[in-house]
C-alpha cells in the first residue's frame, strides 16, 4: 500500500467550513485491529460536535472525524481471527472514518448483512450501536411497552423505530414537519408528533405515559419528558441539542420512581463495545439478513463535499443517514 492517504481532517473548530482534505500518513494494523480501505463513511452528529470543538477524540484515537464506515480489509494485526484481508465488513471506528483507510479494533467489524450494499452497511454501526445498548440494554425495553423516540426522522430515530417495533413495543415518535412524521409512521411508528403543533407531553398522558423515553435533545425537554413517563417510567439521554444544564423538580421523579439514565458510545472500552457487537450480531444481524430492518437512507456526497454533509445534517432537513462515499 502507498504510505499516505487522502483524508478530511478539521483545520480548526468551527463550521462545515472547516473541513479541508489533506494526506496523512496510512494506519496500521496493531493486535487485535485491522485495516479497512474505506468504501463509504457515515455522517453523524457527533462529527459535528468534533469539528466544533464541544467532543474531542478519547485519548489515542485518530482526531480525523468519522465514527463507522464500510469497506474492505487490506491488513489484519496478531490474534485477528476475524476478519480476514479481503473480507467486506462494517465497522464502529474510533475516529478517522473520513479517509480512504481506516484502523479499527477487529471485534467491532460486523459482516454485510445479506442483500445489502456497501453504501447501507455504512450506516449501521454508530447508529445500531447505539440504539440497542440504550434503549434495550441500558432501557430495557421490552414487548408491549410505550416507547417514545425523540427526533425520530433521524438515523437513531428511524433506527429506533424498527428494532421497538421488531420487538413488539408500541412506538411514538417527535418528529418536526409533517413529512417526517408521515415517514416514521410508515416505519412502525403508531403515533408521529409534530411537535410544531402538538405537544408530546399530553400525548403520551393521554396514552398512560410511556414506559420508556429516548432522548437526544435535552434543555427544555428533560422536564417534560419527566412529566411524560408514567410510573417507573425510564429516561435515556443520549445527546444535548438543546444543552446538558436544566432545573428540575426531583420530587416528581422519586414520587413517580422514575430512573433517569444515559450514555455516550465513543469514550467507553474497547470491550464494551465489542460486547455489543456480539449482541448485535446475535440478536439483530438477523433482522437486517432477513430484510425486517434497515437504515433509511437520506443523501450521499463525494468526500470533497463533507462541509456540504455538514450543512445538510445540521440544517435538520434530512430524513434518515447521510453518507461520504470515499
């Protein structure tokens, strides 16, 4: 292989703006890692927050955005017993997925689901990650409950959606133009809230309240998802659009016994991620073999153009993954 690379690094923090190409020297494969020459990468709002300086890279992971990505394995470490150089894969990364190759440890690469694209396996990883060890591994969510998703036109939303519904919950979502709730109702959601005109607080009481409650938004919202859940409801935070710092009543949650909870994906261990890999790859590569779920595509762009996946992403137009084809 050559000894450096094309990749898209961030100059400086600020906007999409910041982005610029450049070359860098090629990764290498250390034990237990592997080398993937990157066909697609997936955009994601952790990207976002790094380019804009609220989310650096935990400590010894490439400052190069870029958090999943699909392609070929060209290199493989000691003690890789899967993949092997030449197998297709997609990959949790822990940086450095805006570049024609990437290091990633080998136990969180995840074979192609069967009849899907290299472009759509690149979509999987950051977002089906995330949403089985929060919301059933972290929120228990089980068969039968209500289930609340906010933001649900995005990639964790739309993924969200499929595996609650899958696993027999009852699904409701916030979504912010009646476009995107249309989308999220023909995805399996029973009931898709503009909350531009409806306010999801007294839909889900007037539902009971929901046993579970998925949130990437924060501030102002935190409160009323409070007042949302019925008793011994569960809150899972996963992102602060709005801002992590709000007031609120802790009477109301001991009273009601409500459990407030959340986690971020990228600073946890090598080994819990590959802990859910393995639950991934048993309880939900199924579901993508068999063509019951999938991710919902939005745009791709060229990697030239990531400031453009930038702006598109946070402009919030976007109904499901927005991916760089490398």
């Amino acid at each position: 292989m050559a000894e450096t690379m094309r990749a898209m690094e961030i100059t400086e923090p600020g906007g999409p703006e910041v982005l610029q190409l450049c070359e860098r020297p090629m990764p290498q494969a250390g034990h237990g890692e592997v080398v993937i020459k990157v066909a697609y990468a997936g955009v994601n709002r952790p990207d976002a927050l790094q380019r804009a300086g609220s989310y650096a890279p935990p400590k010894g992971a490439s400052d190069l955005p870029g958090l999943e990505a699909s392609g070929e394995v060209v290199a493989v470490g000691e003690g890789v017993t899967w993949p092997a150089v030449g197998d297709q894969v997609c990959a949790l990364l822990p940086g450095g997925g805006y570049a024609q190759y990437v290091m990633t440890p080998a136990a969180h690469c995840l074979p192609i689901p069967q009849g899907m694209d290299l472009k759509q396996a690149a979509c999987l990883p950051e977002t089906f990650f995330t949403v089985w060890s929060n919301v059933f591994e972290r929120g228990g969510l089980q068969a039968g409950e209500r289930f609340l998703v906010h933001g649900g036109s995005s990639g964790i939303g739309t993924t969200a959606i499929q595996l609650a519904r899958e696993f027999g919950a009852r699904v409701f979502v916030t979504a912010g133009s009646d476009e995107k709730c249309q989308a999220c109702l023909e995805l399996g959601a029973e009931r898709a809230i503009n909350y531009r005109d409806e306010d999801f607080v007294d839909v889900m009481r007037s539902e009971g309240g929901a046993n579970l409650i998925l949130d990437m938004v924060g501030g102002s919202y935190l409160p009323r998802n409070v007042k949302s859940l019925d008793e011994d409801g569960r809150l899972v935070q996963i992102a602060f659009l709005q801002g992590p710092k709000v007031e609120l009543n802790f009477a109301f949650v001991m009273m009601r016994r409500l459990t407030i909870t959340g986690s971020t994906l990228r600073p946890q261990s090598d080994l819990a991620k590959a802990k859910i890999a393995e639950a991934l790859r048993e309880k939900v590569w199924p579901l993508l073999d068999a063509g019951k779920v999938g991710p919902v595509m939005d745009q791709e762009f060229p990697l030239e153009e990531a400031a453009a996946a930038h702006a598109r992403m946070e402009g919030s137009t976007h109904i499901g993954k927005i991916v760089l084809k490398i």
